[in-house]
C-alpha cells in the first residue's frame, strides 16, 4: 500500500513543475499574442473600411487572431534561442533592431511554410511550390503583410527592451497606477539619481562603498534610501 502512496506523492511535485512550466511559457507568450491580436485587427479594420468604399465585404477576424496566435508562440521560440541576448550591452537601438529582425525572417519563415502546407494540402507537388511561388502566389499581399509585421515588432520590441530597461512591470505602473503628477516627479528623481550612482561607481572603487562611515558609503545609502521610498515621501523630506 506504501509504494502507490509514495509514487502519487512524488508525481504531484513533477505535475507541479510542468504546470509552473506551461504557465510561465503562456505568461511569456501572452503579452506578444495580445499586442499582434490588436495590431493585426486595426491593419485589416482599416483595410475593410478601403474595400467597403469599392463595395467589396472583407472580414478577416479569424486570420487575425491565428496570425496572433503564430506570431506569439514564433516569439516564444525565438526567445529561447542563445543568440537573442548578444547585444544586451550595446545601446538600445542595436538590440531592438536584432530582435525585430529575428522575429521578422522567423515569421517569414513559417508563413512560407505554411503556404506549402496549404499548397500540398491542395494536391500540389513540392517540386511545383517553387513554380507555384513565381508564377500564382501573391507576393504583393504577402510582402505588404510582412512590413507591417516589421513595423509591430520594432514597436513592440522598444516596449519589451524600455520595460527591461525600468524594471519588468515598471511601464505598467507608470501608465496605468501612478498618477500623473506622482510620475513626472518619479522619473525626473529617479533619473538624477541613478545618474548621481553611476558617477560615483565611476570615479570611487568598490572596496570605498563598504567603509561605514566615509561620505561615501554615506552617499551611497543616501541615494539608495531615495530610490526606495515613495513620490510622496520624497518630497516631503526635501520639503
């Protein structure tokens, strides 16, 4: 009776791992698919409304939420890939365009690939699909759709790498708790401070920091204890 007790007690941390696993993954995926979904309805809304003037109904709902879909878990992959991370030190502009261009050819590639599933799935041959890329598929709106998909991913992208940047989740707190007045005077404070912290990393060694005592260790706590407290409290204590 012990040994199915003790094999169920040691499967439910393994079933824990893999729902932490699946969750974390979804979490990842979910802020690109949800940006995609919305990106990808206002390009065809704009569209339908251009073809209404020519009396031509279009709806595409349905291709714009697969193609969410597609571009988010494209996003997911790609993410794991070692590479992503090889301009992490560089200025902001060399990683942003990195990664927009990595998740760009990783799209491309999968759009054409499932344009041959497609074109096998109609009873074509592989040994036609290049013939059937020249001469039927429609480059045109597939060239199109990849632009914007370039656009999407650069602004996306510069979001992702500003969120980084600030601290994850310091965006959403910026745009969507702190009040306006409260945020002004945080990103103001905080940008002098982090600019008074790198200069003093800069001109004093580390082995200063820990001497208590010294102006600056005194400096240091100072500047840390200003980061850490509130809008409010902080301008409550210049005052």
């Amino acid at each position: 009776m012990s040994q199915p007790v003790i094999a169920a007690s040691a499967s439910i941390p393994s079933l824990r791992r893999a729902f932490d696993w699946a969750l974390t993954q979804v979490k990842h995926a979910l802020p690109p698919t949800i940006f995609f979904f919305i990106g990808f309805n206002l390009i065809l809304w704009t569209k339908r409304m251009i073809l209404e003037e020519h009396g031509i109904d279009f709806s595409g709902f349905f291709t714009a939420t697969v193609a969410a879909l597609l571009v988010g878990k494209a996003v997911l992959v790609t993410d794991n890939l070692p590479f992503m991370n090889r301009f992490d030190g560089s200025p902001m502009i060399r990683p942003i365009l990195f990664k927009s261009a990595i998740y760009w050819l990783c799209v491309l590639i999968v759009r054409l690939a499932e344009a041959l599933f497609r074109f096998l799935a109609a009873g074509g041959a592989i040994t036609d699909f290049p013939d059937f890329l020249v001469e039927r598929f429609s480059w045109s709106r597939f060239l199109s759709i990849q632009i914007w998909l370039m656009v999407l991913f650069l602004i996306y992208v510069t979001i992702h790498e500003l969120n980084m940047l600030f601290g994850d989740g310091e965006l959403y707190r910026l745009f969507f708790r702190w009040r306006s007045s409260e945020a002004k005077l945080t990103r103001r404070r905080r940008i002098r401070l982090l600019t008074r912290l790198n200069r003093l990393t800069q001109v004093n060694a580390i082995e200063a920091f820990s001497e208590r005592g010294s102006p600056v260790h005194a400096e240091l706590v100072t500047i840390l204890r200003e980061l850490a407290s509130p809008p409010a409290a902080a301008s409550a204590a210049r005052a």
